[in-house]
C-alpha cells in the first residue's frame, strides 16, 4: 500500500510538470494554430538563465521570477520577429500551414546551438529551493518530498490562472477569436497581432516555469528537456490540443502511467508504451478526451 501511494504521488509530480508543457503547446495551438516544437528551446534557454541566477545569488525563487520573464519576452520574440513574418508572406495553401512548425523545429535547434556554446554541454545541476527527503507514511519514508509538493503545487496555481483567463475574460475570449476566425475578429475590433503576441507570451511563461520546476530533480544540459517536450505533447494530444483542462488530464494520466510502468514493470517500456497511447488516442480519439466533434464558437 505505501509503495502504491508513493508511486501515485510520484506520478501527480510528474503529471504536474507534462501538464505544463501540454499547457504551453496548447496556449500557442489555440492562439495561433501551431505546434511549437521550438517551446523545448526556449524552457531550456530560461532553465540555463534560472541557473545563472540561483549560482550568482543563491535564491531560487528570484530564479523562477527571471526564468519566467525571460521565457515570457522570448516568446514574444518569436512570434513578433519570426511567426508574423511567416504568417504575412507564407502563401495560402499545405506550404502555409506547415511552414511555421517547420520554422519552429530550425528554431529548437538554433536555441541549442546557442545554449551550447555558452555554457557548453557539461551536465550541471540546480540545488533544490527545498528539502528532497521522503515524508513518513506509517513510520516508513515515501519516495515523496517538499521538493515534490512544491512542484503540484505551483503547477496547479498557473493551470489555474491560465483556465481563468481563458474561461473568464475578454482576453481569453480575444485569443479564441483570433485563432478560429483572425478575419471576423479584426472586424470585431480584435488586434489580432499583438492578442496571438499574447499567446505566445503566456506559453513561453509556463514552459519556463516547467523547466525550473523540473530540473532540481534532474541533469540540466542542452537536450535535457526533449523529453519533456515529447511527453508534454503527447499529454496535450490526450487530453485535446482545444482544451485548458484537457492539458492537465492528459498530463495528469500520462504522468500516473509513466509512474507506474516505471516502478511495476520496467523503465525500459516507458517511450514505448507512451507512443502507443499516443497512437490509440489519435485512433480512437482524435480530439483528446476533452475535445469535441463540433465545431467551436469564439
């Protein structure tokens, strides 16, 4: 029983942290219709930032402010610079469509070259902001700590903001817009530029924030977050590239079955058994747990 729930809050941790990821594709897929393959880039680029920060001033959470911002900035860089340009000459057709996750895919890659010749490709590591030892569950440890809690934590407070300003708000409603319907939105008096900008803004935040919260209990290198990237789309596809809350099922699912095929079975399964998921999913349900056949209304 202590192994189990151990493995199940091992599994919510791990959720947690796919579901930020998720949430972040899913952000830049609602506000502008593509997949950014390049958000592994930009949450390692702040990741190394966060590191700078914590190894100069030894305060984490300053660390998680700067990452979060840098993250924030450099999504909006890409999409200011790069995605509108791609938007505003690509041509109309299957070349318009792919082109941005095609620019995307260079991007990640130019994002590790840079973060290769700074700090080079040494593995480093970030000091926990707090305790990593085992509660006590009966008198006997659980593979669960502060550290763990921390990441749940933090996790659930930005899915939270985020679901609100989607649900709640105008803005919420203007990104939706601008992503089904950019025309009928810019006749509604929508800037459609500077709200998809916005978009980009809020993923690149999340997916700095998944890094942070990631790396203390992981290897920080160049390629150290691909993982998450892979996961973290697969949680999305899961759950439904349409939903907020579907991101954090899909992560939440993921995460527990990872957990447990890693602790009952073998770590060896993992990717296997998370690219079958994947592929039942787009089979079965293409448009994720929470997606819906009809079509949306902005």
């Amino acid at each position: 029983m202590r192994e189990l729930i151990g493995t199940l809050l091992i599994g919510i941790t791990l959720g947690s942290i796919y579901s930020l990821m998720a949430l972040a594709l899913v952000l830049v897929w609602r506000s502008t219709r593509v997949i950014n393959f390049a958000q592994a880039g930009q949450a390692i680029l702040t990741t190394y930032i966060a590191y700078e920060i914590v190894n100069r001033t030894g305060v984490f959470w300053l660390a998680i402010l700067f990452a979060v911002v840098a993250g924030a900035l450099l999504g909006a860089g890409i999409e200011y610079f790069l995605m509108r340009t791609l938007f505003r000459h690509a041509d109309e057709g299957p070349v318009a469509a792919i082109a941005p996750v095609i620019a995307t895919l260079g991007l990640l890659g130019i994002i590790r070259s840079v973060v290769g010749m700074i700090w080079g490709n040494d593995f480093r590591s970030i000091a926990p902001p707090v305790s990593t030892d085992g509660f006590v569950f009966n008198g006997q440890p659980l593979p669960f700590s502060m550290l763990n809690l921390m990441v749940i934590v933090g996790a659930a407070i930005i899915m939270i903001i985020f679901s609100f300003i989607f649900q709640k708000t105008d803005l919420g409603l203007s990104l939706r817009a601008s992503a089904f319907q950019p025309e009928i939105a810019r006749l509604a008096g929508i800037r459609v530029g500077p709200i998809r900008t916005i978009g980009w803004v809020f993923a690149g935040a999340a997916g700095a924030f998944a890094g942070i919260l990631v790396t203390p209990n992981d290897i920080l290198s160049p390629n150290s977050l691909d993982v998450l990237l892979v996961f973290g789309f697969v949680a999305a596809v899961i759950g439904g590239l349409e939903s907020l809350p579907g991101s954090v099922i899909g992560g939440m699912v993921l995460g527990i079955g990872v957990a447990l095929i890693t602790n009952y079975i073998s770590t060896v399964l993992v990717f296997p058994s998370v690219f079958i998921v994947l592929i039942l999913s787009l089979i079965f349900r293409p448009n994720g747990l929470m997606g819906s056949k009809r079509v949306r209304s902005a």
